[in-house]
C-alpha cells in the first residue's frame, strides 16, 4: 500500500496525492487547522498534533511514520506551516521513499537528505539525554577515549546538537541533539 504523511490542505494535498498515487492518506495538522472544500475529497485519516514542544512533535511524527511502513511505501509532502519543516526532517531521519513539497500548487519532489551522526555520536547524544556529563563521564559511559570524546563532542557542538556548560565544563544535549535521538 502507498501512503502519503502530510500537512498540506486544499489544491497542494489533492495535487500531492494524485503525484504520488497514494491509496491512503494520513494529514498531519496541529491545533490551528482548518479544512477546505478539497479535503473531503482525499480518503484517509487526520491526526492532531495538539503539543507545541518540538521534540514531542517529532516523536509523535516519528511514530505515525513507523506504524504507517509496516504496510508498504511511505511518501511524505510538506508544507510550510508549523509542522512542515518538523515533518521534512523526521520523513528524512526514518528513511521513507520519498519526499515532496508544494510551491504555487505544484508538487516537487525533493531529494533525500542524509543525517550522517556516527553510531558513537549517537551513543554520546543518547547518554546526554539523561544527565549533563563532563568529557571524563561520557568516556567511561561510552567506552572510548578522551581525545576520541572531545574530537566527537566538537563535531557535535559545530551542529549544534551539543553545547558546553561555561562553568562546570559539562556538556548538554540541545534540542535539536533531542530530535536527532528520537
């Protein structure tokens, strides 16, 4: 079955499934939402997003992305408003099979964007997410060595995922390093 995950409304959702040849459809809205005439048309389902916490957005995203691929392909087509660029990052983080966007009611596809965090970079924001750690602390839970935590910890400060406590010397995970786990 092909799926379409999305935010669009009104002539981008109607363009954006018959592009994509979605049998079902799965529209994303937060609590602003509202529907327009073409909407009744699509068959599927809607999901309030009633959160307005980033991270929280992104897990409930994630989730309706996984629970849909267990029944066949995954497209999903975004739009600007507040779910939109949240939904292009997890459709990208998931890995689905495509992604697609709206620009003056014409559908584009847009290529799939790699996320590249290291399995060990991943262990590290992982271990933040619980508790702010000296450079010492995330090499023991980590297992490797210091050098090898600092040169990670740079890479992930440079991405913003990370950042450094002035005064304790510990690092903390940021909100986009909480996105990036989920």
């Amino acid at each position: 079955m092909r799926t379409l995950i999305t935010n669009l409304k009104g002539q981008c959702l109607f363009n954006a499934s018959m592009k994509t040849q979605a049998e079902g459809v799965i529209i994303l809205s937060g609590k602003h939402r509202r529907r327009t005439e073409l909407d009744k048309f699509i068959k599927g389902g809607e999901i309030k997003i009633e959160t307005e916490d980033p991270v929280e957005i992104c897990k409930e995203i994630s989730e309706v992305i996984n629970a849909a691929k267990k029944h066949g392909e995954i497209f999903v087509a975004y739009g600007g408003d507040d779910l939109g660029s949240l939904l292009n990052f997890v459709a990208n983080k998931e890995g689905i099979n495509a992604i697609f966007s709206c620009h003056n009611e014409k559908v584009l596809r847009i290529p799939l964007l790699k996320l590249d965090v290291s399995k060990t970079r991943q262990k590290i924001l992982e271990v933040l997410a619980n508790e702010d750690l000296s450079a010492a602390e995330i090499g023991k839970s980590v297992n490797i060595s210091r050098a090898m935590v600092y040169k990670h910890l740079a890479g992930l400060i440079d991405r913003g995922l990370v950042k450094k406590s002035r005064l304790f010397e510990k690092y903390a995970i940021t909100q986009a390093g909480m996105i990036v786990i989920i």
